[in-house]
C-alpha cells in the first residue's frame, strides 16, 4: 500500500516536473521515507484526539525516537508493518505506563544494561560515520538512560526501556546440514 502510494505521487511528479526532479527511484525512496515516518505520527496524534493524554504521547514519541537515533535498534523490513508497529509502541507506550510505576527502578537498570551491552545496533549500514566513533553513538545512549534517573518519569523510563529491547540481536537462522 505505501509502496504502491509512493510509487504513484513520484511518477506524477517526475512527470509533471521532470526538469526539476531527480530520477525516479529517488523521488519514489524519498516519498516513502516521508509517508513512514508521517503516517506513524498522524495516526498517534488521531489516538490524542480520541483518547487525550497529550504530554504522554509527546513524552513516548521524543523518548522513544531520541534513544532511536542514537543506539539503533531492529528495522522492520515491510513499510505498513512498521508504521503499525511504530504506532502500537508509542500507543501502548503512551496510554499504560502507569502500569509499570513499582518497576521502575527495574526498568532503567534493564534500560542502560541492555544499552552498554548491545548499543548502537544494526547502524553500520546506515550511517555514514566510521565505526570507531561508534563508541560516542553508545555514550550518548548510555547518558540519555542515566538522564531518565534524573527526569524519572515512568513514561520516558518505559520508552527507553522499549526502545533498549529493540537493539537486541539474535543469532541464528537456518542451518545447513552436509550428508
């Protein structure tokens, strides 16, 4: 659907502007980047209207994004999959943390944990900084946590947590067996 969607709006505007517009797949890369990225946004702020809870959504989305940037995490391959994953994260990040209030202090030890063990994961692919500065994108990670036992609140402590089980990558896969 967002690949078909973003398909159809850069083909009419490379048509309609083919002087001004860079080739195809770029525009049609570009539009979707835009659709995935607005769409998961669009509907968490229909959620506000219909449920209300502002501050908690803008806590979740910026907590969640910001460790996001900088430690990675896994990428869901299929476009409309991550936009319902994105926003059911935020969503459920956003209307239930409350549940979580006893734990935590149990969340942001789990938090910074998991980020001094697997931070920044799966981020050698897209970006362009050399791999020995690494090093910085897991200090930011780890500081951002540390700054949730300043701020502490349950909102952001479970966005981070959330966002810190998403940089877990597991080994394995089919084996092959020689006879």
């Amino acid at each position: 659907m967002i690949n078909q969607l973003s398909e159809n709006i850069s083909a009419a505007l490379v048509k309609n502007f083919s002087d001004q517009m860079p080739p195809l797949s770029r525009v049609k890369y570009s539009i979707k980047l835009l659709i995935t990225n607005l769409l998961p946004v669009l509907l968490l702020i229909l959620c506000v209207v219909i449920t209300g809870g502002l501050g908690h959504y803008l806590k979740a989305i910026i907590a969640f994004c910001l460790l996001r940037q900088v430690s990675g995490g896994y990428h869901i391959k299929n476009a409309e999959l991550c936009v319902v994953a994105s926003t059911g994260i935020i969503y459920f990040i956003a209307n239930y943390s409350y549940l979580f209030v006893g734990y935590d202090s149990l969340i942001k030890a789990g938090s910074l944990i998991l980020c001094l063990l697997f931070s920044p994961s799966g981020i050698k692919d897209s970006t362009r900084v050399d791999s020995k500065y690494h090093i910085a994108y897991k200090l930011i990670s780890v500081l951002l946590i540390v700054s949730s036992y300043l701020i502490n609140d349950i909102t952001i402590n479970l966005a981070f947590f959330v966002q810190s089980l998403l940089l877990i990558r597991l080994k394995g896969g089919e084996k092959s067996y020689e006879k």
